[in-house]
C-alpha cells in the first residue's frame, strides 16, 4: 500500500496555504475557500490526509481520504 499524501491548511505569511511536501499549492486570505481547495486536492490524489491548522499551528481538524490503511474496530 503506498503512503498517503499529506496536505496542510495553514496561515503563514498573513495569509492562509494549502501545502505539500514544503511547497505551496494554493493561497488565500479565506480559511475556507483554501480548505476547500485542499478537500478536492486531496480526493484527487487518494490515499490522502489533509490536515487543517489553526492560526497558531495547532492542529484543528483531520481528514483521510482513500483506504485507511488503520481502520478503527468495531
């Protein structure tokens, strides 16, 4: 199974990134038209994460998309 592919929002710059693999692929000053351009990248390109940032670089939110490679039980 191969890696999943990891997208970070994150506000840099004074302004909100989509990033991947240190290189910006989208940018904006709305959190969530950049997150919604991280959720198409990324079902796009499964198996994916995309992992959303607060301003202060805590993690808000986490999605996977594609097999989860560790299904939770149950």
């Amino acid at each position: 199974m191969s890696a999943r592919k990891r997208y970070d929002v994150v506000y840099e710059g004074g302004e909100w990134r989509l990033k991947h693999l240190g290189s910006t692929l989208h940018r904006g000053s709305l959190k969530q038209t950049v997150i919604d351009f991280g959720v198409r990248e990324a079902r796009r390109n499964t198996p994916s994460q995309l992992l959303i940032h607060r301003m202060n670089g805590t993690i808000e939110d986490e999605r996977t998309y594609g097999d989860d490679p560790f299904p939770p039980r149950g």
